[in-house]
C-alpha cells in the first residue's frame, strides 16, 4: 500500500461533482418519507428547538432505538441551515449527503492507494452510482453516516495490515472512527471492524500487526468520544435506554423479523443485484479475480471486510438491504481491482455461460430501474410521461452500451457508462418522477388541506390536529409534532376535537366515522366536513378514504 499521492485536485474536484451529479436531484424537493427518515427528522428537531442533546423523543414517547450521535448532526444542520421553525427537510438530510460524499472519496483513496489512479476512480464510482448509496444519500437517515465511519476505521484498518509504518496518527484515525460509529448505531460498526480482525488473524494465524493500533491506549480514545452520552442516557432513563436499544431494538433483530421486514438466509444475495445496481455486474465478474488472487494481503483483507460480515448479517432474522450497505465500498475495490487488473486469465467456458447469464439478468435490473420512474408516475398518476420514459429509455441505452465496452475491453468507457446510465436513472427517479407525482405524497396533501381549513390560521399551536387511523410519521412532522396528535380510537379524536372546539381539526377514516360522529354527539360536538382526501399509502399498501372536520361554526 503506497503513501505517495495518487489523484491530484483536479481528480478529487472531478470525484466530488460526479457524486454530487449523481447524489442531489431530488434532495431538496423529494418530501419527507415514511417512515424511518420522518421519525428521524421529528426527534432531530425536538432536539433542535429545546436543545436536549441527551434524552431521545418522538413526539413525548421515548426514541430508544440507537445512541444520539445522528440526532446531533442533523439538528446542529437544522440549526445552521434552516429557519427558527426547523421545518425544512433538506437541511435534516445533508449528514447523510456529505457521508455519502466521504464514503465515496475514502473508496477512491484506499482503491488508488493499492490499485491505481484508474482502479480508484472505478471503485469510486461504482460506489456512487449504486441504489443503495443513491437512497441513503437523499434521506435523512443514519446509514450513509455509518458507512463513512466504517469507511474511516476500515481504511486505518487497511493501513495497520498492509504497511508495517503506518503510525499513531494512523490509529487514532481507527478508534476515533470506532467511537463516531459507537455513537451512530451503537454496536454495529464492532461487527465489520471485528469481524475483519477476526477473519484476518485466522487466515495469517499471527496478530502482531495489531500492534500498530496502540490496542491498549487506543481504546481511550473511543470512550472518550461516547462514554459520556452514555452515562448521562442511562442516569436519565434509568437504564431504560440500555434495555430497548440493546435488549429489544440490536438483540431482538437478531432473532426475530421486526415490523414485517424478515427473510430467509440467503436473502442479502438475492437483492444484490438489484441494491448494487449498476456495479452489481462488475462485482459478480470479479468473483473469479477475487478467488484466485485471495491470498494477496490486499484482496485478503477486502474479503475479510466483505464476507464475516455479510454471513452475520444473513443469519439475522431482521432483513433490510441496507444492513450490508458497510461491505459495498469493499465490494466497490475488487470489482475495480478486477476491471483493471494486469493478470487478465483466459475465460473458462462455463465462467463464460455464467456470465452470460448474469449479464441478462443485470439488464433486466437495469430496464426495471430506468422504468420505475414513469412506473410511478403511472401507478400513482394515473398518466404517461413522456419525459420520465425518454429518460428511461437513455439510461437503459446506456446499461446496455456497457456490456458492449466489456466486450471490446474498454473498461473506462464501461464505467463512464455506467455511472451515466446510473445518473439519468436516479435523476429520473429521486428528482422528477417521485417529487412530481401528486399522488403519491399523501402527506403534503393532508398538510395542505389541515392548514387551509384551520379555524385558527394564525394560530399554530392551537390548532390541534387528531388523526385515525392515519397515523404516518411524514404528517407530524409536516404539521407539527406539538399540534398532531396520532390518536388511538376515534372516539379519542372526538374528544381531543371538543377539547379545542374553536381551532382544532380531526382527520377522520371511512370505518372510524360512525364511531367519531356519534361519540362527538354525546360531548355536544357538530364537526363539519371540511375536505376529502383519497389515496393510497405506499408504507402499507392502504387505500385510503379520510374526512378533514372542524368543529368551529362556519364563518
């Protein structure tokens, strides 16, 4: 592993506007989803508007799911970035875009470093074009923060096992990054660090290299950087934190689906080639690099990153494809490694007729991609654009064009088309089919209606708003995480709305409305209808027919 520099300015300026190019079209206008990234942006602008940086709260219930590290940044960016109301949701999401950006750029410094300038930039790139990276990076969430600190602590990972000066700068870089990510979703981040340790020292049967880590003065670094949210969390809750975060939200993962999202061993493989799309083609190709090449310290070690990890993972009951989004960057290197490796082996014929195979698969993940966007447009919409389906159909042109450069072995010219085919596909998807389909957001909708209809227009906090059975994260923090109040019968809502007669509005659902009505009758309540609004909610699948009511007399 070299230390001399590999890209010059202008080949960093060039890495960062190809992932911002691929990155920002529909980060400021895609609307708050459900239902993770919204929990998200209620709790972090709880903690901007009171300045609590230690309890976690969704609304007044308890947010006891991972530590507060990501509930920091996002609020200190509401803070710098937004109005006094910390309404937007843009400024919630740049954490997630300037990791994603710092994953990027610290795949292509490790890939040019043991590769090449030529195969860092591919790994680079692959790893900016690839679905998973491209949500994570739009969305206000933790998971693009948490690659970029196991980005960091692989790569003084990487250096301590190939270069036998790498130094104490080298390993303070280590387990700082251990405590960013201790702080980002507790945990986690000891799974690939460790399992690469473990992977690495049973392969070589030595640990000596271990040393460089400063492993018994290091690890005060990372308590430093976490141990004090951690005590203060548990003298606040009582320990209560500890029991759900560890006990109920990291452990009960392991054992059983949560919220629906479970799946069979072998399920992380399975959307591979949908979640890594566009470099999925290129990472299944260099199966046979990776192989032969095993034992070299630097393909061992990114196997080592990639495989202990990706096994937990697939035994965990808990499956979403995010939760194997640390191995991409390494996943990233060896496909760039094998792109442009010098050791070019004669093709096999079956290795041939299996990539044959892979390749028409990858084209039809690539045609499904292109075309979710005027999908969307057409399932939600109920129109043809026509727009969205010329996009589709450049990008899915230039899917196919890269088939074409790896047979003529142009492997520059494959990844410029792939990244191309990667950025008209999300610009067409994340930044005009998803924000410009009016029905498709119901949330915005109902906001919209709420604050029209409001008694009270110039009174915000007065205007209590109780919801049934609509429930979704998105519409509290649109409406307001004071005002919205996610009521759990609809003779509750009844009651909250005769509790603020004179400025309160009830959002009602067609099998609640009887019950609400005659229970609004008992308490000497009219509520008048006031909109309707019909849809269909994509978090469940719902259909929906809600009545928007106040109880005010008309004006």
């Amino acid at each position: 592993m070299t230390s001399k520099r590999v890209f010059s300015p202008r080949d960093w300026l060039l890495l960062v506007l190809m992932s911002l190019a691929l990155f920002l079209p529909g980060f400021i206008n895609l609307p708050p989803t459900d239902r993770d990234e919204s929990r998200y942006l209620v709790t972090s602008e709880r903690m901007a508007d009171t300045g609590d940086l230690v309890d976690l709260r969704y609304q007044q219930k308890p947010r006891y799911l991972q530590p507060a590290g990501i509930y920091w940044l996002q609020s200190a960016s509401a803070t710098l970035f937004d109005s006094p109301a910390h309404d937007s949701v843009w400024p919630y999401r740049i954490p997630s875009l300037l990791s994603a950006l710092a994953a990027v750029l610290m795949t292509g410094l490790m890939g040019g470093r043991i590769f090449g300038r030529n195969a860092g930039f591919a790994a680079a790139a692959i790893l900016a074009a690839c679905f998973s990276l491209n949500f994570e990076a739009r969305i206000a969430k933790i998971d693009a923060t948490l690659l970029a600190a196991v980005c960091t602590a692989q790569f003084a990972l990487m250096r301590a096992y190939l270069r036998p000066d790498a130094g104490r700068t080298n390993a303070i870089i280590f387990w700082a990054a251990l405590g960013a990510g201790l702080m980002l979703k507790g945990p986690v981040i000891l799974v690939f660090t460790g399992a690469t340790i473990a992977g690495l020292v049973i392969l070589d049967r030595k640990a000596a290299w271990l040393k460089q880590l400063y492993p018994v003065l290091g690890p005060l670094i990372t308590l430093a950087i976490c141990l004090p949210w951690y005590i203060a969390i548990g003298v606040i809750t009582d320990g209560a934190f500890y029991t759900r975060s560890l006990m109920v939200n990291f452990l009960g993962k392991v054992g059983a689906g949560e919220q629906g999202h479970s799946g069979p061993i072998g399920y992380h493989l399975a959307v591979f080639i949908l979640a890594f799309w566009p470099g999925s083609l290129l990472a299944l190709r260099a199966l046979g690099f990776a192989w032969r090449d095993r034992m070299e310290p630097a393909i061992k070690f990114l196997l080592c990153w990639i495989v202990p990890g990706w096994i937990v993972f697939e035994f965990v009951a808990t499956k979403l494809p995010h939760y194997v989004l640390p191995t991409y960057p390494a996943i990233a290197l060896i496909a760039a490694a094998a792109l442009f490796s010098e050791k070019q082996a004669a093709p096999k014929r079956l290795w041939t007729i299996a990539f044959a195979i892979v390749a028409i698969l990858w084209l039809i993940a690539s045609a499904l991609l292109a075309s979710a966007g005027p999908i969307v447009v057409w399932w939600a919409d109920h129109r043809v654009d026509g727009l969205g389906i010329v996009l589709a159909s450049a990008a899915f042109i230039a899917a196919a064009s890269v088939l074409w450069f790896l047979w003529r072995k142009q492997h520059l010219s494959a990844i410029i088309a792939m990244t191309v085919s990667a950025a008209l596909v999300w610009a067409n998807f994340f930044g005009y089919s998803l924000p410009g389909s009016h029905n498709f957001w119901i949330s915005p909708r109902i906001d919209a209606a709420a604050r029209a209809a409001r008694p009270c227009p110039d009174n915000q906090r007065e205007s209590v708003f109780a919801t049934i059975p609509y429930d979704e994260p998105s519409l509290v923090f649109a409406y307001g995480r004071e005002e919205t109040r996610l009521v759990e019968t609809p003779e509750e809502a009844a009651e909250t709305l005769a509790q603020h007669k004179q400025c309160g509005l009830a959002l009602i659902g067609a099998a609640e409305r009887d019950a609400f009505m005659k229970r609004a009758a008992e308490l000497g309540v009219q509520p008048r209808a006031v909109d309707q609004i019909a849809g269909h909610n994509y978090s469940n699948g719902d259909e929906l027919d809600l009545t928007l009511y106040t109880a005010a007399r008309e004006r």
